[in-house]
C-alpha cells in the first residue's frame, strides 16, 4: 500500500479504517463519496473531509478542536487511540 493509500485509510478523526471490522459490509470508508459509512452526519467527518476539504483532523489549524476534544474524552479507548496518533502526526509536522 502506497502512503496516499494509507492516508486514505485513517478517517478524518484518527480512526484505522483499514483496521475497522465493519468495512466493507457496513461502511466504505469516511473518504467514500458514497453515504455507505458507518455515520454520514458525523460532524468530525462532515467538517474536515466537506467543510475545510483536509484529509484529517491533525491538518486543520484549529486541532484539537471540541469535536476531537469530545470525541477523544468519550467512553471508547480506540477514540482515545485515535486521537493520540492525530497528535503524533501533528508534532511531526511542526
């Protein structure tokens, strides 16, 4: 897999969806165009990937902002995962 393959496969929050047990079946990724994703309204995905048109969240000069921060604070450990590899790809690019 190429690095442009693999930046396609990290959702716009941090997520591995190359890991996530529910593609293909119940979702295609949250850089599909399609709405065949695990949550089209998510409003991480709907502001980085439609709004500010930015492959991940750790791109946006507002990062961490409260969705991540929501998101990173909430009961699943693999958000939490998630956002911490959003920082490490952050500070290296700083």
């Amino acid at each position: 897999m190429n690095t442009d393959e693999r930046r396609l496969d990290l959702a716009p929050c941090g997520l591995d969806c190359g890991a996530c047990p529910q593609r293909p079946e119940k979702c295609d990724g949250c850089h599909a165009e399609s709405e065949h994703v695990w949550a089209a309204d998510c409003g991480i995905r709907v502001c980085c990937k439609f709004e500010k048109k930015l492959d991940n969240c750790s791109q946006c000069a507002d990062f961490p902002c409260q969705l991540i921060l929501a998101f990173e604070g909430d009961q699943w450990e693999h958000h939490t995962r998630a956002v911490k590899r959003l920082r490490k790809m952050r500070d290296q690019t700083d």
